[in-house]
C-alpha cells in the first residue's frame, strides 16, 4: 500500500471518528441541559432536514449512470 493512500485513510478517519464524537457530545447536551421544547422542537426539524436533503441527493447520485465516454489515446 502506498504511504500517500495510508496518510489519506489515517486523515479521513480521524475526522469521521472526531466528527462522531462531537455529534455524541452535542447530542448528549441537547437531551440532558433544560431549554425551551420550541427550541429543541426546531434544532430537531433544521436536523431531520438536512438528513433528507443529503438522503435526496445521495439516492440521486446513485441513480445517475456515468455516462463519461471512454478515451482512446
């Protein structure tokens, strides 16, 4: 395996596993910490927007066939 390919991975992986953890965190206070149910009622409606939106698109993506002709040189 090439070391460019390995710093790649190592970097991704990093950034989805400190991602996750502070999602875990935001989470965590938004369900334990007293606020307004408005509040947690519209952070919930902006979130479960934004996961349809990128469900759309990714179905989207899937859908469309590649369609890049071949190139002979």
């Amino acid at each position: 395996m090439d070391s460019n390919t390995v710093v790649k991975n190592l970097g991704i992986g990093l950034t989805v596993i400190g991602f996750v953890l502070l999602l875990g965190y935001a989470l965590y206070n938004f369900f334990t910490i007293e606020s307004s149910p408005i509040l947690k009622m519209s952070i919930g409606a902006i979130i479960a927007g934004i996961v349809l939106v990128l469900l759309a698109l990714i179905k989207e993506k899937m859908g469309v066939e590649d369609k890049e002709i071949e190139r002979r040189y």
